[in-house]
C-alpha cells in the first residue's frame, strides 16, 4: 500500500527559492511567512521556527539534562490553519528572517496589524496572540 504524498512547495524570499537551511543568513531562529492562494485571494500570516530545542534525560551517571537543537519541519510546513493546510499550490514567502524568539513575535504582530488582517475578508487570521479576534474588532 502506497502512503499519501503531498506536493512540497518551496519558500520564496526576494524572488529566490528557499530549500535549504543554508540558504538563510547566519543565525536565524526563524522566520515570518505569508502564504496566499492564488485561486481565491486568500491568504494566511505566520511565524516559523527553523531550530527546536529538546531537552533530553541525562546520560547514564549523569545528572545534568541534555539540550539538542534540530532543524523543524520549516520546508513542508504549510500553517497551523487547517483551512490553508488544505492548499494544493500556495504561494510560501518569507517576509523577514529572525534572530531570536522576541524579534519572531514582534515581527509576526507587526505585520498582522499592518496588513489589518482581523478586518480583512481575504485573510485567514482569526486572532492576533490569542488575544484580539475577528469577532471582536467586527460589528
């Protein structure tokens, strides 16, 4: 039996493709994302993180717990939005690298507030940090 295989689409940035880790500036923690639908106007924001941290038991005969940073799941991932999930062939652009988890949070909320996308009928977005919703801002 023959597993489901979804299409990857890459990230763009400045009109060039995205595929490796490598091919971001040194240093980057992540990443804020933009992914539109060309067919129905839609589109969602995001962040991204390109390394996570996992902390590990300690060794044997240790008592310090291990940290190890791997690389995420940054080329395949398509949000956390199911409706955007569901996308055959988006368009993935990155908007601005990251060097730490602060400027990732900061950067993500600039750009929502700057493109209004809580009173935008073509996005997405539903909250902005879980804080401010569609519902609310609508009247």
């Amino acid at each position: 039996m023959e597993g489901i295989r979804t299409k990857v689409v890459m990230w763009e940035y400045e009109h060039r493709t995205i595929a490796f880790l490598e091919q971001m500036p040194e240093g980057v923690i992540g990443f804020v994302y933009r992914i539109d639908n060309p067919d129905t106007q839609e589109y969602y924001i995001g962040k991204k993180s390109v390394l996570g941290t996992r902390t590990l038991p300690p060794l044997k005969g240790q008592k310090k717990k291990r940290k190890v940073v791997k690389e995420s799941d940054w080329r395949r991932y398509q949000s956390s939005n199911l409706i955007v999930k569901a996308w055959d062939s988006p368009k993935k652009t990155i908007l601005r690298y990251c060097y730490n988890k602060k400027q990732l949070t900061y950067w993500e909320n600039k750009y929502l507030y700057c493109s209004d996308v809580l009173t935008d009928d073509k996005s997405l977005n539903d909250n902005i940090s879980g804080k401010f919703f569609k519902n609310d801002v609508l009247y």
